[in-house]
C-alpha cells in the first residue's frame, strides 16, 4: 500500500513537475505568467491521441507529434502575449494568456468535439512486483521521463550556452541584452521550453485519464501551487515541491480518504504564503528581480 | 501679488454635471429597466449590472491600489452563499441576508488582505487564485453546509419587506444599487483614503515616506473589493434565485479581472464600460452558436494587446484627439 501510494504519487507530481518548471522558466525569462498553460497540456494529449486513432501512427511518433505541435502553439503565443504586451501591467498579460487559453479550448472543443478520447501509454500496461506491492509500468514511465526531462532541463539550463543566455535574461534582460545575448530569441526558445514540457505531461498523462477538454485545468493550477510551495524563485524547488505535492496528495487519498484532497494543493499554497512566502528552497520574495 | 487661486480648475459644467449626473443616470437605469419589453435582454442588463458592481470593487483593489486579484469569484461565492443559506435556512429577510453577505465576504477579504502584504503583483495573483480555488472546492464537498453539487435554491424573499416579484421590480432595484456602488467608489477615489491607495499603487516607498500606512491601504482595498464582490454575489443569488458550485470558478475571477483590465483601469467608469461590454459580448455573439467563445477569446486579446490602456482611456484619447482638432478648428 505505501510503495503504491509513493509510485502513484511520484507520478502524478512528475506530471506536476513538468509543468512547475516549464511555467517558471517562461516566468523567468519574460516575466510572464501563463495560464494558458492548461490548454498545452490537452492539445498535446488530443493531437497524439487523434495522431495515433486516425494516422495510425506508433505511440511514439504520435506522442512526439504531440508534443511538437505543442511546441508551435507555444511559440506563436509568444507573438500575441508577450511581444506586444511586454512592457505593458501585467494584469493585461494575465489576460492575454488567459484569452488564449479560451481560444485553445475553443478550438480544441471545435476540431475534437466533447466526447473524450483515449491515449494508450507508450509502455504496456503490465503489473510488478515491487517490494511485495504491485505497480503498474505506466506509471513507472511516467516517473523516468518526467525525472529525465526535468533534469534535462537542469542541465540545459545550467551546463550549456543557451542555458546561461536563459539565466542571464532572467536575471536582467537589458544588461543581457547589452552583453550580445538576444533576448527576443531567447523569450521564444523559453516558451518552446515550456510548451514542450506541458505537451508531454499532456502525452504521459492521458493513459492514467481520458483525454478530455478539461485534461490540464487542475493538473496546471496544482503545478502553480507548487511552483510558490517550492519557493517562486527555484526551478529544482518546484521540481521537488511537485513531486512532494503528488506524494502527500496520493497518501491522504489512500488513507485518510478522497474528499478533499484536491484542496491540499491549495491550502498549503496559503499556510505558505502566510507562513513562509520563500517558499521552500527559496531565498528572496517579491517582484521578479 | 498674485493671488493663488484655491478653486478647482475643473470646469464649471463638469461640477454641475456631476452634481446632476446622478440622478440623471439613476433615473436612466430605472427608465431602461421598465422600457425594456423584451425579459431575455432585460436579464442581460441585470447580470451587467450585477457585474458592474463586483468590477467597480476590483477596482478599487486593483486598479486604485494595484493589488491584482485572481480569487474574486471566491467572494462572489461567499456573498452569494451566506445570502442564500440565511434566506432558506433561517428564513431571514432578503435584504438582512444581502447585509450578512457583504459583512461576511469583507471579513474574509480582511483575511486574505493579511498574505497581501507580503506579496506584490505575480505572487499575489497565484495566491488569490489558490484562495479562489479552494472556495471553489469547498463548495462542491462540504454538502453538509453548501449543498455541494446541487447548491442552494429557492433562495426568494422580500427586501425588507419589499417583494421583488418581477424582472422589471429586478431591473429597478439592481440597476439603482449598481448606481449606487458607482456613485460610492467615485467618492472612495478622491477621498484621502483614494489618494493614500493611489501613492500606495504608484510607489510604495514614496506613500510610505509620507506617512501613509501601507498595512492599513493594502488591507482596506482588498476588504473594499471583497465587499462589493460580495453584494454582487448576494444580488445574483437573488436575481437567479439559486446558487450552485460551477458559477464560482476560476473563469469568474478572471471575467471581473478582465472587465477591469479592459474596460481601463485607471478609471471606475472604465470597470463599468468593460462590465457590460464583457458581459454583453458573449449574448451578441450568441447567434453564432459554437464558435462564439472562440470569437470572444480573440476579440478579449485583441482588445488586450491593441488598448492595453483599457477601452475607456482608448476613448477619451480618442474623444481628446477630436476635440483638440475641433477647437483648432474654430480658432483658425
């Protein structure tokens, strides 16, 4: 029971992971907040979906068309919401990201219909034994990519080039921009970034669901809550604060029951604000620095 | 030596104007409510209205103060339960209900006013947007209090003993407090405590500086938009007579944000202006069926990305631009 609520948990807050880091890079680097980030995760699953149903195509290519689709949708948002909005109140890019998010789900209700669909994993769906307790591989694929794309994510960010241009761009952009970095490129491959890894939470998480309109709403706005539970300004802290998010939230659906848990998420987002507004790993708070 | 002039210098037709404005347009309101024949177009108006009050409250704390709020759906939420609970369970007037309501949701804005202090701009927007989730959750599994998924109905009592039977009786009474709460957050605005949350809004270390308790600011604007989110809330639960969980969510927040947001602003009338455009939108485009969301979320980022002034400033650059060019006009 433990080990199945921990590998359960574990992947669930991959899920949740994958979308904390992509959100807080995009914020990062362009100051932006993206609600719309819901809606990557449903296209992501409804064009592998309809890839691999009606293409034919393996999982593997669907799922990577998936996400490459996603990708795209993300960059030309770039081009509505950030560029002409990027020196403007940032309750008007609240907006604008939140218009695109209607429009996504409007054209993903117009093109998909609201039957909801499947999305087979791309592993079979076996049972092992582990520790005496069974475990499905689904969600053991779940746990390695999303640990490998956020870790890649790391990496790129703290090994490469590209990754200190990002870094540099969001610590500040003008110095940034004066030191040869271009920025304007640099907010396009942050979103890329970003609305690849919404569009493979889409993919790995539609076999434990249906892929439905609704897929990403409350994965996203738990992925938000853990993003300040780590400490707003920490990429590795969203990544451990949604891993542990999905972990606590798993435990107390098994055993103290189903009822709330979708308020944990949100709860400890307060008792955090409230309490410890640095979140976990984080050291300063306010606005973006 | 020259005297200093300590008269305004506002022209002397906008004090009469705003002196006759009021019940000018309070009596419009009434005379629209009962012209109206057509009851669809008429609830229209009354949601607007209803709208109209909650956005002119996000001003307050948004655009006067500039705390952005995602969770005003939660207070919405709360005005409309307490009212409607109070109304059905312990029988209670409407009208002691609706005060219950606004006194309640301003409590609970004062408590979430608390972690505001501490958070500024993106912060406070993922905060207000967990707040506004969990009342959003709370609703759907404490059926004990909330009815959860069936919510709350039959909510119909007198106003004070006043019955509001009709649409029209609806229109009247909705359209006069809509006017009411416009009439009240004008007076807010240029009230010292309007000026304090402006510095507050526009400098923190400048408003500080000169005495002004940023505690104090803070706190109250969030208590002031929470209360008119909440008699809003209370309206609608009587105008619709029922109150059920899937209203309250996270598009609600985001609609009053927007109303502001594009309306303008920097000016109540500019809540109020993006109130019914937002509000009427989606009825306009009705007759398009199912792409009409679709057209409503790219006309909200036209409107966004090409006035992100809001409409209201766009107009009275616009209105500025014409009579510049008509005065030169007349002079030459």
């Amino acid at each position: 029971m433990i080990v199945q609520a921990l590998v359960s948990g574990l992947a669930i807050g991959g899920i949740y992971a994958l979308l904390a880091v992509g959100f807080l890079l995009t914020y990062q680097v362009s100051g932006l907040l993206n609600f719309a980030q819901s809606e990557f995760v449903m296209i992501g699953a409804f064009v592998a979906s309809a890839a691999a149903a009606t293409l034919g195509l393996p999982l593997v290519a669907a799922g990577v068309l998936g996400i490459g689709v996603t990708a795209v949708v993300g960059v030309l948002m770039e081009r509505v919401t950030y560029r002409p909005l990027r020196n403007k109140p940032h309750a008007s890019m609240i907006i604008s990201t939140v218009a695109v998010g209607i429009i996504l789900a409007q054209a993903g209700h117009l093109i998909w219909g609201p039957q909801p669909r499947s999305l087979p994993s791309m592993v079979p769906n076996v049972s092992l034994d582990l520790f005496g307790a069974r475990v499905s591989t689904v969600s053991l694929f779940i746990i390695v990519v999303a640990v490998a794309l956020v870790v890649g994510q790391h990496l790129l960010l703290t090994r490469t080039r590209l990754g200190r241009q990002l870094q540099a761009t969001a610590v500040d952009s003008d110095t940034a921009q004066l030191m040869g970095i271009r920025t304007g490129l640099l907010v396009i491959i942050a979103f890329a970034i970003s609305a690849v890894m919404a569009g493979a939470a889409g993919v790995l998480v539609a076999p434990l669901f249906s892929v439905t309109l609704g897929l990403g709403t409350l994965i996203a706005l738990k992925a938000f809550a853990a993003t300040v539970i780590g400490g707003f300004g920490s990429l590795p802290g969203a990544a451990i604060a949604a891993f542990g998010l999905g972990i606590v939230e798993q435990f107390v659906g098994s055993f103290i029951g189903t009822g709330n848990r979708d308020l944990i998420a949100f709860g400890l987002l307060l008792v955090f604000l409230v309490a410890r507004p640095q979140g976990l790993f984080g050291s300063k708070v306010g606005e973006k620095l | 030596m020259t005297a200093i002039s300590v008269t305004s210098t506002v022209p002397r037709w906008r004090t009469a104007a705003s002196l006759l404005g009021w019940p000018v347009l309070a009596a419009l309101v009434v005379g629209v409510a009962l012209g109206i024949d057509d009851n669809y177009w008429l609830q229209v108006l009354i949601s607007a209205e209803i709208m109209v009050v909650a956005a002119v409250g996000l001003y307050i704390t948004f655009g006067l103060s500039g705390q952005v709020s995602l969770g005003q759906a939660g207070f919405f939420a709360v005005g409309g339960y307490v009212t409607g609970l109070l109304v059905t369970r312990l029988a209670l007037d409407y009208g002691v209900a609706l005060v219950a309501g606004i006194v309640i949701s301003a409590l609970v804005g004062l408590a979430l006013g608390f972690p505001s202090l501490r958070l500024r701009g993106n912060f406070l927007a993922l905060a207000t947007l967990g707040f506004g989730q969990i009342v959003a959750l709370v609703l759907i599994n404490w059926t004990w209090l909330t009815g959860g998924a069936n919510g709350v109905r039959n909510i119909i009592a007198p106003f004070f003993g006043l019955e509001l039977r009709t649409i029209p009786d609806w229109g009247v009474f909705v359209g006069l407090i809509a006017v009411a709460s416009v009439f009240v957050v004008t007076r807010i605005r240029s009230s010292s405590f309007g000026r304090a949350m402006q510095a507050v809004r526009d400098s923190e270390v400048a408003a500080s500086a000169m005495g002004i308790s940023l505690a104090r600011v803070k706190i109250l604007a969030f208590v002031i938009g929470a209360a008119f989110a909440g008699l809003a809330g209370g309206l609608n639960a009587g105008f619709v007579t029922y109150v059920s969980p899937g209203t309250y969510d996270l598009a609600l927040s985001v609609s009053i944000l927007a109303m502001v947001v594009v309306g303008g602003a920097s000016s109540p009338w500019g809540a109020v202006v993006g109130a019914v455009l937002l509000t009427f939108l989606p009825e306009v485009l009705r007759p398009v069926q199912e792409y009409y969301l679709l057209i409503y979320g790219v006309l909200l980022l036209l409107m966004v990305d090409f006035a992100p002034g809001g409409i209201w400033a766009f107009l009275r650059r616009v209105a500025g631009v014409v009579i510049g060019f008509v005065s030169k006009g007349a002079r030459s």
